[in-house]
C-alpha cells in the first residue's frame, strides 16, 4: 500500500475543495459586477452548492462500496476539472451555476471517500485523530490560498479576466487525478449498508427527541450566521467600505484566518472550562463585535488610492468575528454525537450535514435579498437576530443534555 502517495493525494484534493467550496463570496462579488447579476440572484450561488452536497452525501452511502472510493475520487476530480473549464471558455451566471452544482457534487463523493480511506491507512486512532486533523488542517489553507489566489486575478479593468484562475484550478484537479490514478488504494471493503430508505426513517425519528431537534434548530442558525457573513462579506467591503475588488478579496482573507485561529485555541481552551461556557462567551462576544464594527462603517469615503495597509479599521475588525464563531460548530456537533448511542451516530451525522446545508442556503439568499433592500450595514446588523435565537437554543440544548 502507498500510505504516502494516498496522503499525499488526500491532502492535494482537499486543498482544491477549500479553493472552490470557499470561493462562493468571491464569484458572487464578480457576478455582480460582470454579468451585472442582481444581489437577489446571486444569493442563490450558495444553495447551487449546499444542497447537492447535502443530497449526495444522504444517498452516496449505499452506493460507494460497491463504486470504490478510488473510483469516486476519480469521478469527482474529473467533474470539477470539466466545470473548471467550463468557467472561462463560457463566462456567465448560468455557468457559475453548475460551476457550483458540480464542486457540491463532488465534495459529497469526496468527503465520504477521504474519511472512508483514513480508517484504512491508519493503523489507531491516535493515528486517525492525528491525519484528520492534519487534512482538515491543509484544508483552511486551501481556504486562505483562494482569497489570495483569486485576487491575483482580480486586477482593475480586467474584465472577465479573473476567469482565468480556473484554468489553474482544474490543471489542479487533473494533477490530483493522476496522482490518485496511480496509486494502489486499499481494498474497499464495509459492511452492508442500509437502504437510503432506512436511513431517511431514521433520521426522522432522531428529529422527534426534544434533545436532537434543538440541536438541528441551533447547527441551522449557526451556519446561517457564518454562510451569510462570509459569502457576502467581499461584496461588503466592496460596496460599504468603497474597497476595489481585489482588496475586498483579500481582506476576507482574516475571516478565514480567524477561524482556523478559532478552532485551535478552542482546542486548549475546552480542557479548562465546559462548552457551553465558551459558547456563550463566543456568541456574546460576536454580538458585541458587530455592534461595535458596524458603525465604523458609516459615512466612509471611497480613497481611490486605498492600500491593503491604509484601508478602514472597521474593515480589519469584521472579520475577526470568525474567531468566536469558529469554535461553535464543532462544540455543539461533539455534544450531540456524545449524547447519544453509537448506532445512531450515522443518522445524525446525515441530519447534521443536511440542515447545515440548508441553514447555509438560507444564510446567503436571506442576507442577499437584504443587502438588496436594505444596505449592507442594516443586513449584517440583522445577523444579530439569529444570534440570539442561537444563544437561546443552545442553552436549551444544553440543559436537555444535562437533564438526559
């Protein structure tokens, strides 16, 4: 077995995903300015990725052993590599569409196989914890890479230009398949799955525990939250803070920071005070971060000599808002799973992928459509609703997870 060609590929791959899952605030930025795309419409971009992610993943299961998750990979790298192209030799919103559609497509085939193929290659689970850990790492680099990668692109007049990082990005994709191509996986092998059916049964009846359906109510506002933030926060700096195109991309880039910042101080954090402490600290916190930026934001004068080091502070200070809202997402997921039996494990990750997908959807269009109506500032002002209902259901999932 070729451990460390199949990490290696592993690694490769979830660094393209992290570029083209994340990059959905930047083509939203762009549709609207070169295919002169409506705010309303492009808030759409996110459910073109979310959903089938969702969808596939819910269906994908039953399926994979008998496929082959070197075989699913494959398929998924060629996809993303025809739809890259796509990109630039038919530049529209429609593309962007299916663009989008495909990576989501995709990233469902990928996520089940790469975490499939962990527990094939490593030999205890300290070894697992340690390369997921690693791969979802190299993942928030793939993250960080996009802001930058893209930006390059993204020059002053360059119209459709910016297209042209697709090019690289499914050359990319066609590395990877290669690589994976020509490496011997382990065999495939798992127990008989159940039918898709089943599984939709049994993640309805989980929706019925008062513990589960108060965890699926505050994983849905919580991605509402950070999907609605971080796909429009480009076009905010943009349009609010009179920021160019390529500077606006660039400093979402401290989102993406702060969020890989987040999750591993969350780490030691956790091991001196319990979760829902720092859940509520973090969401208080996030509420106070918005409160204090947003009327930083007011009356800012477009600077057409503006500079990555001269720009507004308000600019730098939002985005740190992913500090405190990293941590979140993992603690409430951890808290669930440990709560309940390990037979029930796979159902509730299904759910778990399924309203996060949708909380995401929601989070985008609903912040688009009030972009549209209402300015930039009021839309992010109106984030602070749908914190409060979080620190509301979290707190109730909590005390139900005390109670059982």
């Amino acid at each position: 077995m070729h451990t460390i060609r199949i990490k290696a590929a592993l690694l490769l791959i979830y660094f393209i995903f992290a570029m083209l899952l994340n990059s959905v605030g930047i083509v939203i930025l762009q549709v609207i300015q070169n295919f002169q795309v409506s705010k309303e419409a492009a808030s759409v971009l996110e459910g073109f990725k979310d959903l089938p992610i969702a969808i596939v993943s819910f269906l994908v299961a039953s399926a994979l052993p008998k496929l082959g998750y070197k075989k699913a990979l494959q398929i998924a790298l060629l996809l993303i590599a025809g739809a890259s192209v796509l990109m630039p030799l038919f530049p529209s919103f429609d593309t962007s569409k299916l663009l989008f559609f495909c990576v989501g497509v995709a990233f469902a085939l990928t996520k089940v196989s790469v975490y499939a193929t962990l527990g094939l290659i490593t030999k205890s689970k300290a070894e697992h914890a340690s390369l997921l850990n690693f791969i979802e790492g190299f993942f928030m680099l793939g993250v960080l890479t996009a802001y930058w990668f893209f930006a390059a692109f993204m020059t002053e007049g360059s119209g459709n230009g910016w297209l042209n990082v697709y090019w690289y990005l499914a050359g990319l994709s066609l590395l990877a398949f290669a690589l994976v191509s020509s490496t011997d996986f382990p065999a495939l092998e798992l127990a008989p799955q159940s039918t898709g059916v089943n599984d939709f049964v049994a993640m309805l009846k989980l929706t019925a525990k008062p513990l589960v359906f108060v965890f699926v109510i505050s994983a849905f506002l919580y991605v509402l939250i950070e999907q609605g933030i971080g796909s429009w926060l480009p076009t905010f700096n943009n349009e609010v803070l009179h920021l160019p195109s390529q500077l606006s991309v660039q400093i979402t880039s401290i989102f993406a920071a702060s969020l890989a910042a987040g999750r591993l101080s969350a780490g030691f954090i956790l091991r001196l005070i319990p979760w829902h402490l720092l859940c509520n600290i973090c969401l208080l916190a996030m509420a106070a971060l918005v409160l204090l930026t947003l009327p930083l934001t007011h009356e800012i004068q477009p600077d057409p000599d503006v500079t990555l080091w001269t720009a507004p502070l308000s600019a730098y200070l939002l985005p740190l808002i992913g500090f405190f809202m990293a941590p979140i997402y993992p603690m409430l997921n951890s808290a669930i799973l440990t709560s309940l039996p390990q037979q029930q494990h796979a159902a509730m990750t299904g759910l778990i992928v399924v309203f996060s997908a949708l909380g995401g959807t929601t989070g985008s269009i609903v912040t688009g459509h009030s972009f549209a109506a209402l300015g930039g500032q009021t839309a992010f002002y109106l984030t602070l609703l749908p914190l409060t209902l979080l620190l509301l259901s979290s707190n109730s999932f909590h005390k139900l997870k005390a109670a059982a």
